[in-house]
C-alpha cells in the first residue's frame, strides 16, 4: 500500500521571482541525514540572487531559499550515531531553510549553545564559516597581521572582525554609515572607514604609515580591486567572496610578481559535503570555546516572522541591516533554552 506524502510548509519562488507560502512535499532523508524541524532560518545574499533565477542551488540540493537554519531534531534514521531527536542545533544548509523542515547531513549539526534562541543560532553558521574559511584557510591569516575587511557591518563582516580579534590580527574595516563604523569599533575594529565619506584606501595608508595589509576580505570586487591591490604588502593575500560592484578588472602582472601576491578566488556552498565537514571541525576546534563563552556571538540585526520575508530581503538588498537579518518560522524562534 501506498504511503501517504507528508507535506509541509515552506516559502517558494515563483515565476517573476515572487515568494510565497506554499504546501510542499517534505524532504527526503538521503544516507547519513536526519531530518530538522525548522525554528529559525537567516538571510544571506545568495538569496536573492537564487530568487532573481541568477544562483540555481547545487545539483540535488533543495529549490527552496535558506542557507542555515536553526531547530529541533525531529527523527533520526537507524545508523545515524551521536545526534538524538530533540537536540536543538544549527547548520549550514546548501537550501531548504525556509521551510518547516529541513534534512541535514547529522554530521553538518552543531549544537546550540546553552542560552542561545534558536535566532541567535540560526544567524551563525553561514556567516561564522565562510568568515573562517576565507581569513584562516584561504589566506592563512595570522596573529600580529593586519586585515582589511569591507562590508564590515554585514553578517559575515560582523563575524570576520569577530574571528581575526580573537586571533590577534590588527582590524581595519570599510562600513557605509556612522551607526556601522560604530558597531565596527566595538566589534573590535582599531580602524573603521565610511568609505561613503572618505577614500578608504587614503585612510588605511594613513592608519598604517603607509605599509598597507596583509590579508583583504573582499566582496565589493571591480571598483575596489586597484586600491586594494596597492594595498597590499609584500606576500599578502587577498580573497574575494563576491563581486558587488562588478566581476571584471584589470592589473599589472609585474605588481602582482613583485609583491609576492595571492589574489583567491572563494565560495562556500557549491563545496562538497566533505570539504564543508573539515570546515566545521575545524572551526569548532578554534573557536568552539569562544562560543561557548560567549566571544564569538553572532551580530543579529532584527527577527522577522517568515511571512514578511519580502520585506526583510528587501532591508537587507538596500543594506539596511548591521549583522544578520534572521527569520523566524516557528513562534518560539526567539526564546531561549
């Protein structure tokens, strides 16, 4: 006899890119996956260019938006070692977080810190790790090193600063507003730049007496590019995690050579599911304590219930948001254990 389809809740795109609440069928458990039900999830701008038809999801993985999500572990398969139903944990997601339910590979989980909303956790994976990819194993970011990290006021700049201050790395940041420089500052940050009032690369000279950087968090691309690459020092790198102002530039090969440079290029969910697990091991043997005490906290800009998602990528499209946009699919989103 046929089994029934259990269905679920979950916010889909339609044609002309509208989002709406819709009946779905609720996703199948492939090996070595539990399924999650969903508390909060977080925007992140990958979302908008899914919903715009320009950043299909990898192969397989859910059409449905969100790439992390928060929640309550609703069964776990026969096989499937140290993760029990009822564990509240948060997750990087390759899609599927704005939904009621998620399946999550059980070794992507991580645990929720005690204390913690499910909002608060929904607004860490995605930006935690790709900040931590990018400066620690991409550029080999060190203690005693200056970066510069632009977008600092947004959820994976908030957690960028967070990451170098704890591993003793000389912070400059560019921001867009007074109130951003300002949360910069207190985030840790020895410089923060309005690059809409000032040219940042005239200030980090400056700053630093002229010897620039060492490593650059880059997601603005094209119009920053010349700058930036005089500003880096002898054997600096610079990562590149977006393209915001355009996707094309042009250099002097004879600057690169001479400076030694490493110019990387980076992204995070088209990464296959082993690269993403060494990730997260390797996250949580460096900053695991730190989260645990609380030095790690991700930047939450406000919780939106899930059905006025539209506004919410609309804040965050026009940068309105310091830190993570989160919304909330369950009513209990904001408390905590």
């Amino acid at each position: 006899m046929d089994t029934e389809e259990v269905r679920m809740k979950a916010m889909v795109v339609g044609e002309g890119g509208e989002l709406r609440l819709a009946e779905v069928p609720e996703p199948g458990l492939r090996p070595g996956e539990v399924m999650v039900d969903v508390h909060a999830t977080a925007l992140n701008r990958a979302d908008l260019a899914q919903r715009a038809g320009h950043y299909p999801p990898p192969p397989g993985e859910s059409e449905i938006l969100g790439l992390e999500m928060a929640g309550v572990v609703a069964s776990v398969p026969e096989g499937v070692r140290g993760v029990q139903v009822g564990d509240r944990v948060c997750a990087l997601l390759p899609g599927g977080g704005y939904a009621e339910r998620v399946a999550v590979p059980a070794g992507m989980l991580m645990a929720v810190p005690d204390g913690w909303s499910f909002a608060k956790a929904a607004a860490l994976p995605e930006a935690a790790f790709t900040a931590f990819l990018n400066l620690f194993l991409e550029a080999d970011l060190r203690s005693g090193e200056r970066v510069l990290i632009h977008g600092g006021a947004s959820g994976v700049g908030t957690a960028a600063i967070r990451q170098a201050v704890l591993a003793g790395a000389h912070v400059i940041t560019t921001a867009g507003s007074s109130a951003k420089v300002e949360a910069c500052r207190r985030l840790g940050a020895e410089l923060a730049i309005d690059y809409r009032k000032e040219d940042f690369a005239e200030a980090v000279r400056e700053h630093t007496g002229g010897a620039g950087v060492d490593v650059i968090l880059d997601m603005v691309g094209e119009a920053y590019f010349p700058r930036n690459l005089d500003l880096l020092q002898v054997g600096g790198r610079m990562v590149f995690i977006a393209s915001l102002s355009g996707r094309r530039a042009s250099f002097d090969i004879r600057e690169l050579m001479a400076k030694r440079a490493m110019l990387k290029g980076s992204t995070l969910r088209a990464r296959p599911l082993a690269e993403k697990l060494r990730i997260r091991r390797a996250f949580e043997e460096r900053f695991g304590q730190a989260l645990i005490e609380g030095r790690l906290d991700p930047v939450v800009d406000r919780v939106v219930p899930l059905a006025h998602v539209d506004e919410a990528l609309a804040q965050m499209r026009d940068n309105r948001n310091i830190g993570k946009i989160v919304l909330a699919v369950r009513d209990d989103a904001e408390s905590a254990s």
